[in-house]
C-alpha cells in the first residue's frame, strides 16, 4: 500500500514539473514508455532543399512557402514513406498556436501522445528556394507498447531531468550538423567528407544525400551531384527538393530535355514550386520552346510577382519570339523592381529597337 502511494506521489510530482513545460512534455508526462531525445532551443535554418533532421529517421521538409510568409507548407517524412503534412501559421491571429507543428501518435490507453514539436520563428520566399528559421525542436521516442498498470510501471529518469542523455545513436546525426557547419563556412569540400561520413552511419539519410549533392554542384561537379541526388530519390521518389536539384544540374551540363523531366516531376509534386516552374522555363528555353518557356515564367510570376529573373526571362523569350510589346510590358516590370538591373534595361532597350523606336531605346540604353 505505502509502495503505491509513493508511486502517486511521484507522479503528481512529475505532472506539477511537467506543467511548467511545452504541452508535449504534459503528454509525455502520460507515456512514460518514452524518452525525449531532442530537446533544443536554438536557430536552426531549413530549405527546400535542406530539410530538418530528426531522430528514429525523421525529417520535417518544407514543401513551399505561401506568397504572404505567414503560412508554410510542411511534410513529415519517416524514410521514404509520408507520414503527415500540414500547414502551418505564423499568423497570432491563428486558431493554433502560431508558428507550432505538432506531429502526434494514437496509442489505445493514453489516446494522442505528441511526439514532435517544431516551432517556426519565421519564413522567407527566396529567389531559389523557400526557407524558414525554427528555434524549438523537442522529439520523444516513439512509444512502441501500451504503458503497463500503475503499480508495475518505473518513471524514466530522462522524464524529469531531461538532462540525462537518452540512448540513441545519434552520430549520423552529428556528421549532418558538421557538414551543416562547415557549410556555413563555404568549406564545401569538407563538408562532402562529413556527409558521406553521415552516409555510412546511416545510408537512409536524405537531406545528406541532398545536401552532398547541393555542395557538389557548388564546385561544379554536377556529374557527382546528379548521383547524389539519384541516390535521395531511390530512398523517396517523390521528393521534390532532390527532383528540383537534379534539374538544376541537368540545366548546368546543358542537358535540357532530362532537366525538363526533372523540374516537371518537382511540378508535379507541389505545383506551387515557382522554383521548379522557372527551371522549366530555362529548360524549355534551351529547348528552343520559347512559347512554352514564357508560359512557365507566368506560372512563375503568378505564385511570385515580385520574381525579377522569371520577369527578365520571359521577356528575353518574347523577344526572340518578336513578341516586343509584350516583351516590354515583362520587362517594365523588371525596371521597376530592381531599378538597378542592367539586364532589364538591355533588354527592353533591343526590344524597343527592334520595334523602330529609336529614342525609347536610346533611353533604356
């Protein structure tokens, strides 16, 4: 009898602790089959190309990021297979918590069990991919069993002093976060030792694979890259950042058709991918498709108004397709938003030229 009350003491005790934390340690503090095995407060960058590496083979990707940046499009992936996607906002005005993605688990006898939370500071829609800033990253292991009667059941020490290292192996882990290092410093070829280091330790690891292949196109080795990212896609086929990566390294080696391919199938998964529509454009570009291209570069612009290159590019297109006016119009808009773009300028000047107005032209030039 005193063996049990201790034991109910002990747990009103773990709750009281457990209350001044995350709602996921209030869930955890309900599975004590689990361990937390990520508990971390600090800024970390994810891509695109570049997603969020987590333990028992997790990786949270961004999928695209909403015109407004206050809405991100995220999937959790558990090696090749999609386990939950979601949308998350930043917005305070938000019915969930702003900026939170919850992934949680239904376990018979303790009903939802959150396993992982991310929490996003911010998001940015760059020229070439989407990014965000995450400052929160709590991970529990993934309870396997139902947690046994009261009286039997042990309260694991990480529990309430999460200090104490859970056991996992986390040295792939460590080679990915080196390689992420050293790329911060633009030690791009150390940086490809660590992945592959991280590879041996654990072959399943995309965002390595994605990664090495990112550092390898760096140094213009995109023979090496395009391995790199066919090795990510044998483990996930329908991922978009390696489709879209493997593109861009067609497009440098000036093989248009496969790079077609590729940026189509990065389409095909996320038609909101205004990265992967421009790659197209280049690809049909090179093609000799220029009306097709100019049709991508809207889909571009459509998702991204503010996209200068798709602008700039599309108005190069209508002009070898003697479509001046047309070509202007695509181009004002290039001149109005980079006042500065000395490519804008060109190409509105010759498509002026082309038209017979001399002095437009003159102006422009």
């Amino acid at each position: 009898m005193l063996r049990t009350m201790l034991r109910i003491i002990l747990l009103a005790l773990l709750i009281i602790v457990a209350s001044d934390q995350s709602l996921s340690q209030n869930d955890l503090a309900q599975n004590h089959t689990s361990k937390v095995i990520i508990d971390k407060k600090e800024d970390v960058i994810i891509t695109s190309f570049k997603p969020l590496q987590l333990a028992e083979g997790y990786e949270l990707e961004i999928n695209s990021v909403f015109e407004d940046e206050k809405r991100i499009s995220v999937e959790l992936m558990q090696g090749s297979d999609s386990v939950d996607k979601k949308i998350v906002s930043l917005s305070s005005d938000s019915k969930s918590d702003a900026g939170v993605y919850r992934y949680q688990k239904s376990m018979e006898y303790n009903g939802n069990i959150t396993v992982i939370e991310v929490h996003f500071k911010n998001a940015t829609r760059a020229v070439d991919w989407d990014q965000a800033a995450v400052d929160r990253i709590w991970q529990i292991s993934a309870p396997q069993v139902p947690p046994p009667a009261l009286e039997e059941q042990e309260i694991d020490a990480t529990v309430i002093n999460p200090a104490i290292p859970a056991s996992t192996n986390l040295t792939a882990l460590e080679r990915f976060n080196e390689g992420l290092s050293l790329d911060d410093q633009g030690k791009y070829q150390e940086a490809i030792l660590a992945y592959s280091k991280a590879l041996e330790q654990n072959p399943h690891m995309i965002g390595a694979w994605i990664d090495k292949g990112l550092d390898l196109e760096r140094l213009g080795r995109h023979d090496e890259a395009i391995k790199s990212y066919d090795a990510a896609l044998q483990i996930n086929t329908k991922h978009e950042g390696a489709w879209y990566s493997k593109g861009v390294s067609l497009l440098n080696l000036g093989k248009n058709s496969d790079a077609l391919t590729a940026f189509s199938n990065a389409i095909e998964l996320n038609s909101n991918d205004f990265n992967a529509w421009y790659g197209k454009g280049m690809a049909l570009a090179g093609l000799g498709r220029n009306d097709e291209a100019v049709d991508a570069y809207r889909e571009v612009v459509k998702r991204d108004s503010g996209n200068v290159n798709a602008w700039n590019s599309m108005g190069d297109d209508l002009i070898d397709l003697g479509r001046y006016e047309e070509a202007i119009s695509a181009l004002d808009q290039v001149t109005k938003l980079d006042p500065q773009n000395m490519k804008g300028w060109h190409n509105k000047g010759a498509a002026y030229n082309d038209l017979g107005d001399y002095r437009n032209a003159l102006l422009c030039f």
